[in-house]
C-alpha cells in the first residue's frame, strides 16, 4: 500500500493560513488520520466545518483515555466536554494506565461541574 503523502509542517502552516475548500480541507484531515496523526487532522476538520467528523473524534478520544485530544478538539469546537464525559475518560485513562490522562480528566470533570 502506498504511503500517504502530507505536507510538510511549513506547507501545513500556509494551507492553515490560506481559504482552503471543504473538499480540500477534508481530503488532507483524512491523510492526516491515515498516518495516524489525529492532531493535526484536526484543524482540518475545523477549516471544512465538519463538526460531525469532529464529534466522532470525541468519541474516539473518550473510548481511548486520551485527555489532550478531547481537550483540543473540545477547544476547535467551542464545546466543554462536561463532567460525565471527562469522567468516562478518567476510568478509562486509568484501566489503562494513563495516570497523567487521568489526572487531567479528573481535573476538568471538577472544573465542568463548577
């Protein structure tokens, strides 16, 4: 299988910068998760209003344990995540053992219900 090619990171920070098309905007966010690299597919993401796509992201990172990537993409879309996800996260993170995971979940779950 051919490798996928993704810009390099100063082609990426021109194509964040420039008025890019959904198509274009979508067809790099899914090189970028073809790579694996969820982050920088985010803003992709972003860029071609797929809140949709964004929201599965979500999903995926509270399945994993991954608090950084629930923080980014809740911050991309203007939405706390609320105390009952972070918390889905936390037990995940920590049957894991993802301590700093978890610890930064518990951390927004008390700051969510405030």
């Amino acid at each position: 299988m051919a490798k996928t090619t993704i810009p390099d990171p100063i082609k990426r920070r021109h194509l964040i910068e420039q008025d890019l098309g959904e198509a274009q905007c979508l067809a790099l966010a899914d090189a970028y998760e073809a790579e694996g690299r969820t982050f920088e597919s985010l803003q992709f993401l972003e860029k071609a209003g797929a809140k949709d796509r964004m929201a599965e992201v979500v999903e995926r990172a509270v399945a994993s344990g991954d608090a950084f990537l629930l923080k980014q993409v809740s911050d991309l879309m203007g939405q706390d995540p609320g105390a009952q996800r972070w918390s889905s996260l936390a037990e995940v993170a920590e049957r894991e053992g993802l301590e700093r995971y978890a610890e930064m979940a518990h951390r927004h779950a008390r700051s969510s219900e405030e």
